[in-house]
C-alpha cells in the first residue's frame, strides 16, 4: 500500500512540476522588455519600470557598449521626457538580444534627438535597423523623419518619435543597429510588449474582392486613430500601450463628419476581441453632419501619407452608439478610391447597440502611390432610413515584402525627394561644352555672391547642434508657396518683388481707408477684411488688408498674388497695387460699383436683374473662366466659382474675382491635379470631393450651380426649406429632368424671359452637373451656348424686327456620350488683352 501510495505521490510531483514549468513559460511569455538605453538605472515612466541596459540582467544582453550619453529632452511635454534623459550612439554595429520570447509581440523603438553631445551631430546620423532577419529601418534619419512629420502637420508638438512594429518571435529576439558608412546612430529606449490575444486573422479580405493569407508577415503600425475622440495616451490601453492619435489632423473636411459618444454598455462583439482595441475607442465615433443638407454623394475622408510600393493593412473600428435596430445607418467603404464594402450596418454585423466590431482590408500600392485614402459614404440605394455613416478608431499597418519594412526616402536640403538616378551625359561637342562651362561659371559666382550676402544674418541665428527643422518649416512653405517669387522675408510670409502694379505707402492705404475705419468696411474672408477707399486724388478702390493671424488666409492671399499678378483679362478683377510695409500685406484692386451677383440675386432690397442682365453676366463670368482654363500654359482652376466670386462694376460687367484658392492645372502629361479639397459647399463637384482629383471640370460643375442660382434666385443651401429643396442643385435638376424648369424660376422674371432661351439655359445647367466629370462640357462651349442663349432672347425681344440669322436648327445638340457638342469655339480668348 506504502509503495502505491509512493509511486501516487511520485506521479503528483511529475505533475506539479510539469504545471510549474508550463506557469514560467506562460509567465515569461507574458513579460514585458523595457528597456532604457544608455542607462545604468531604472526609471519609472507612464506606470512602467523601465532597467536600464547597463544593468546586469540575464535575460537582456547588450554585443558591444557603444558609448552613453546623458542629454536633456527637447519636448519637455512628452510623457516619456524623464525616458529620453539618456541614449545610447553607436558607430559601426550594436546588437541587443531578448531571450525567452515565444508568440507574437509588440516593439518600439524611442528617438529623441539631442543637442549638447559633442562630436556628435544628430543631424548627420544614419543607421539601419534588423530584427531577427527582418529589415525595419535603413539610411534612417530621426530629425529629418520628425522634421518631415512637422511640415504635413502631423505630430507638430513632438520633438521625439516612436516607430512600432509586430511580428512572431520564436526563442529570441536579435535586434541589430548599424550606423550608415561614417556616420552613427543612436536610440533611447525599447519596449517588446507581448500580444496575449490573437490580433489578427489569417486571412483579410481584400478592396476588390478576394481574401489574402497575411500569416508570417512582419507589420509597421503607420496610424492609429481615436475618431472623433480625444488622443488615447498609453496608460489608458494597459494591454498593449498603444497611442490613439485624435483624427481630425487627417480629415480632407472636418465639418463633414461630428463628433458623437456614449460610454454606456460597451462590450466586444466576440470575447477574442480584448486586445484589438481599448473600450475608450469605441465610445466616440464620427458620423456624418447635416446628412440632410449634403449631397448624398459626400463622404467622411481621412487622407494619409504612405510609403510606395508596400501592402497595407486597413483596419476600421465600429461601435453603433446611437441606433437600437437595424436599417438605420447603412453605408459604404472606400480605400483608395475603390469600393471595399457596402451595404454596411454595424448594428447587423455587430450584434447590436454598443458592440464593438471590427473590419480589416488588404490593399497593395504601386511604386508611384504614396497616399492612401479611407471614405465612408452613404448606401442611397441600400434604402437606409438615415444617409449616414459612422467610424470609431481606425489603423494602417505596413506588411512585409520579401522580409524588408523599410523605405529609404532620400530627401535634398529644401525638403523635395531626391532623383533616385543620375542622368549619364555623352557625346557632348567641345564647342557646346565650353559653352556651358562659361555658363555655369557665371551662374555659380551669381549664387554664390547672393548667398554670402545673406549668410552672415542666417549663421547669426543658427545655433550649433541639432535644430528642431519644423520651427523654420513655416517660412519655408510660405516662401515656397508664392512659386517662382524671390523677394525679402517678412514676419509672416514670403513677398514678390516683381509684382504688377503700383507699391503704396502704409500711410497712402491708412489715408484711403481713413484709417481702417470699420465703416468702409465691405467685405470679410478668412484673409481679413476689404475696405473701400479712395486713391490716387479719388479713385475708388478695393482694399484688402491680410490678417496676420490668420495662416489659412495668408496662404491664400499669396496664391491671390501670384494669381493676379500674371492674369490681365477684362472679366477678372484687376489689381492695382500692394503694400508690405511694418509686415502688413495689403492688395488693391478695381472697385467693383455693383458688388456681388449674389446681392442682385436675393437677401438684398436690390431692384431685381432682367434676364438679359443674367444672361450677360453669366456670359461674362465664362468668359473669365474660360481664359483662366486656358490662358496660361497649364491653365489655371480657380476652386470657389460661386456668386459672390462674380463681381460687377458700374456697367454690371461680370468679373471673376478671389484667386486664393486657385491652383494651376496639371501638366500636359497629366489628366488632374491631386490636392486637398476646398471651396463653398453647395458648389463643391462630388466627383472632386470623392475622388480628391482636381479639373477643370470642377470649375463647370460649379458654374453650372451658379446658373441654377441665377435662374431660381435662392440660396444653393437653404436648411429652413422642405427636405426636398434643401440643396438647390438637386431640386433644380429634379425639375430639369422633367423639362420643367420654369416652375420654379424667380418670380421676378415670370412673363419677361424667351422660354426657349429658358429651356436651353437649363439644357446648360443640367450638361455642367454631370455626375462624371468627363461627361461635362468645358467651359469654352458653355460660353458659345449661353451666347446662343442670349441670342435666343435678343431676338424674342425684337420679335417684331428682322429674323435673327439664328435658326432654331442650330439647337443645343448633346454628343453620344452626353456631353454638349462644340459647334463654334468662343473668341474670348482674344480679349486676353483689353
């Protein structure tokens, strides 16, 4: 009995020690590495511990000690402040190696550049990173990557950056620094943080279809965004101390989507999902605002920098917070312009209210793409009770090719990528090559006698050591802004030395406003305010004086001189002259007697314009696009066509006015331009606001909303209407397409206007609307139209006279592919000059 009882107690310690074993194992792959580099101590930072690497420790060891340095952290508002006290440079390699790591994990790498470290220039560092095989990092510069962050906006309070990765470790982890040819590299601090939960599934759906195996593959999270929610530090996600950034620094249009939150309830949608996200994610959200104001065909847009030629994974939080059953927020998902799902209902696939739920979607970019774009839009055919869309955290992970993370973006001193190719020169005749000598020659001794002319000043203010570049970034984009100028520095921006028009004195613009007086004021932009003045002994003038705190306006009101300094036409707004004395940017244009065609329109005690006079200034405004378009060698899109860009002097001559918005067209190996969206909503093209691609048929699709305007005299937005006539450019065109425009015309014209003249207007109107932009005619047969029009009207005025030449076989014939059919190209061009 003795003996079983002994081979039972043997058999239970067998079995106690396999459970003990397992427990280590379990516990050591739960253990987070924190690690303080250049240090012999400990720091607690953020609620962690983190040991220093100089710290005799068994399970981290350090291949060669580099040299530790002490320095003072730039930021002084980061958490990790007290962490980046101490770094370690190397030259040459350094290894790191993590023993007893088994599953998936997290790593962090932690850089802030220092200054006080002699014989060390953080900004000439440059090192590669490798972590078991995997290439993280290579030619990796930390100030130029910060400086980089600075000038997009993004991250402009830090002077530190943290780069993270996840990938399976089996055993150990090895992590290899090497310093670029004579240069070093340095690093303060490393966390390897374990994924408990699995975070993502093998298999990811595809944007086009399909489903990809990601297994095996290495990650960089590129974002990690709290939408419509405040920044989530790392304490407030406790399994994997992740950052949640705020998301409205990404938005091409931040009123398109409010924020929304309800803390109440919130559980995972699957008990697997503890780990993807912290709750604090799923309690706000954005949805859409003014769904019932807004085309149906807008949508939220988040725009993100990316490196080319890389998978990424996009993955997207949802938490249905308002709804309590189904069909009642259905949308759509589009990333990079391509359809990944509709039909969405959160509350479906989610299980309810207050679940959170995620979705994941691969998509690879090709080596010319670096953007990626995520838009939610709604469902209008899914027959949804609501037109509306919601998100609430949203990431971007980079996937590994061929066991390679890192992108090497090679950048010149001004900030602009570098050629990645050199351009072999031969067979160059000795003639032609003496000539070229002699020229740059010259042109050398030129720069060279400029720049020392202004170096002295520049060496005056710059202090050795590592300078945080963004804090100069502003000037630099405000100098680069004005293209083509040169000219001296102001406090605030750069200014043209070679403008047209007269330079008036300071005291000449406070005399003709009589000292800015808030009375002669007529006019308020983002730029600051217009006054009317006199000048030159009573010449009425327009005087518009930039607002120093305002940076959107200044931008603007630079692009506005650039504009105008180059355009001469008789339908656009002529500038007179500037001043830019003690850092005040002044512009002074031809006053324009009759104001805005808006004020003549409604919301005015005006008298009411005639027909003809609609005609005539429609007319005139096209016109002045139509040689914006195609005036300049690449044509030039002016992005805020509305009526109250449509000035009209003492004759109500149209004129096409505010420039600061507009952007030169693409080049002729191009079919668009790629730019942030903005100008009026109301007006705004859907096509450009979908697609984030800039035409020249955005201007036509504008205009077109000007014509229903000028026709209906209301308001493009009017929320206090019936749902149905909310947006003008849908009601108008419903009655369009049923050939019944003059139902809801402007009283004032009723009786008093050709009804063919009408309907070929509306013909007009409807052509410039097209959904597709390609669809739209351009601007120069839009005038040859409306000029028929006119004709049209002329003569049912003189109907008692002689028959017009025009007969009505000359209609507004639409081409196969509904587009307006060019039957005469409008000579407008000609009055370039006049």
């Amino acid at each position: 009995m003795w003996r079983v009882l002994g081979v039972g107690h043997s058999y239970l310690l067998i079995l106690m020690m396999l459970v003990s074993v397992r427990l280590s194992i379990v516990e050591a792959q739960k253990k987070s590495f924190l690690i303080n580099c250049g240090s012999n101590s400990s720091v607690n930072v953020d609620g962690r511990r983190w040991v220093g690497d100089m710290n005799p420790n068994n399970n981290v060891t350090l291949s060669s000690p580099g040299v530790a340095v002490s320095t003072s952290p730039l930021s002084g508002i980061s958490i990790y402040d007290s962490l980046y006290k101490t770094a370690r440079i190397f030259t040459g390699s350094l290894n790191y190696t993590i023993k007893d790591l088994q599953g998936n994990y997290v790593l962090r790498f932690h850089f802030s550049p220092f200054v006080d470290v002699e014989d060390y220039n953080v900004n000439k560092s440059s090192f590669s990173v490798v972590a078991n095989s995997l290439k993280l990092l290579s030619e990796f510069n930390v100030p130029e990557k910060i400086s980089q962050l600075q000038n997009s906006g993004k991250n402009s309070s830090s002077f530190s950056l943290i780069k993270e990765y996840l990938f399976d470790i089996s055993a150990e982890l090895v992590i290899e620094f090497v310093s670029t040819g004579n240069s070093f590299g340095f690093v303060n601090a490393i966390e390897v943080v374990p994924v408990v939960d699995e975070l993502f599934a093998s298999s990811v759906r595809k944007v086009g279809g399909g489903n990809l195996n990601v297994m095996g593959r290495g990650m960089e999270t590129m974002y990690r965004l709290n939408v419509g929610g405040p920044e989530i530090q790392p304490d407030q996600d406790p399994d994997l101390w992740r950052t949640w950034e705020m998301d409205s620094g990404y938005m091409i249009t931040q009123n398109a989507g409010i924020g929304i939150n309800n803390s109440s309830n919130i559980t995972y949608a699957s008990a697997n999902d503890t780990s993807v996200a912290p709750l604090l994610v799923y309690e706000t959200a954005r949805a859409m605002s003014n769904t019932e104001v807004l085309d149906k065909r807008f949508n939220m847009s988040w725009k993100f920098e990316v490196d080319p030629d890389f998978d990424y994974l996009v993955r997207l939080h949802f938490c249905e917070l308002v709804y309590d059953k189904a069909n009642e927020r259905i949308f759509k998902i589009y990333i990079n312009n391509r359809t990944a799902a509709d039909n969405v209902d959160v509350y479906v696939q989610a299980g309810g209210k207050n679940k959170a739920y995620h979705l994941d979607y691969f998509d690879a970019m090709s080596l010319s793409i670096d953007t990626l774009w995520v838009q939610l839009g709604p469902d209008a055919g899914a027959g949804a009770a609501g037109t509306d869309a919601l998100l609430n955290g949203l990431e971007i992970f980079k996937l590994s090719r061929n066991g390679n993370l890192a992108y090497v973006d090679k950048h010149d001193s001004a900030g602009n990528a570098a050629s990645k190719s050199k351009v072999l020169w031969v067979g160059i005749g000795a003639g032609l090559a003496s000539i070229a000598v002699i020229a740059v020659i010259v042109i050398l001794v030129f720069c060279f006698c400029r720049s020392q002319k202004n170096k002295s000043s520049d060496t005056k203010n710059n202090s050795p050591g590592w300078r945080p570049l963004f804090l100069v970034g502003a000037a630099v984009n405000s100098t680069m802004a004005a293209k083509g100028s040169s000219g001296s520095q102001k406090a605030y921006g750069s200014v043209i030395s070679t403008r047209a028009g007269k330079h008036f004195t300071l005291a000449e613009i406070i005399a003709a406003t009589k000292n800015f007086d808030e009375s002669l004021v007529i006019g308020v932009g983002g730029f600051g305010k217009v006054y009317k003045g006199e000048i030159d002994g009573g010449v009425l003038a327009a005087i518009k004086r930039s607002n120093p705190q305002s940076e959107q306006g200044l931008a603007e009101f630079e692009t506005e001189i650039e504009m105008l300094s180059k355009l001469r036409h008789r339908h656009l707004v002529s500038l007179i002259g500037f001043c830019e004395e003690k850092n005040e940017m002044i512009l002074v244009y031809e006053y324009m007697s009759n104001g805005t065609l808006r004020s003549h329109l409604f919301g005015s005690d005006l008298p009411p314009l005639t027909w003809k006079q609609r005609l005539e200034v429609c007319i005139g405004a096209a016109r002045g696009l139509h040689y914006l378009h195609t005036g300049a060698e690449r044509g030039i899109i002016h992005r805020d066509v509305k009526t109250t860009n449509i000035l009209l002097d003492e004759n109500f001559v149209a004129k096409m006015a505010d420039f600061g918005l507009s952007k030169d067209g693409p080049a002729l190996d191009h079919t668009h331009v790629s730019t942030a969206v903005k100008g009026s909503f109301g007006y705004l093209d859907p096509e450009y606001f979908r697609r984030q691609q800039l035409t020249e048929k955005s201007d036509v699709y504008s205009f077109g909303v000007v014509l229903f305007e000028v026709v209906c005299a209301r308001a493009v937005i009017n929320p206090t209407l019936p749902k149905d006539q909310i947006n003008l450019a849908e009601w108008a065109m419903r009655w369009q397409r049923q050939r019944s425009i003059e139902t809801i015309i402007d009283p004032h014209l009723r009786g008093n206007y050709c009804p063919e003249s009408l309907a070929k207007f509306g013909e007009i109107a409807e052509k410039c609307l097209a959904d597709d932009g390609k669809s739209r005619p351009t601007m120069g047969e839009v005038l040859w139209h409306l000029e028929y029009v006119l004709q049209l009207h002329e003569a049912w005025l003189n109907r008692d006279s002689i028959v017009t030449s025009f007969s009505s076989s000359q209609d507004l014939r639409g081409a196969k592919d509904g587009g307006l059919e060019l039957v005469h190209e409008s000579s407008s061009q000609d009055e370039e000059n006049e």
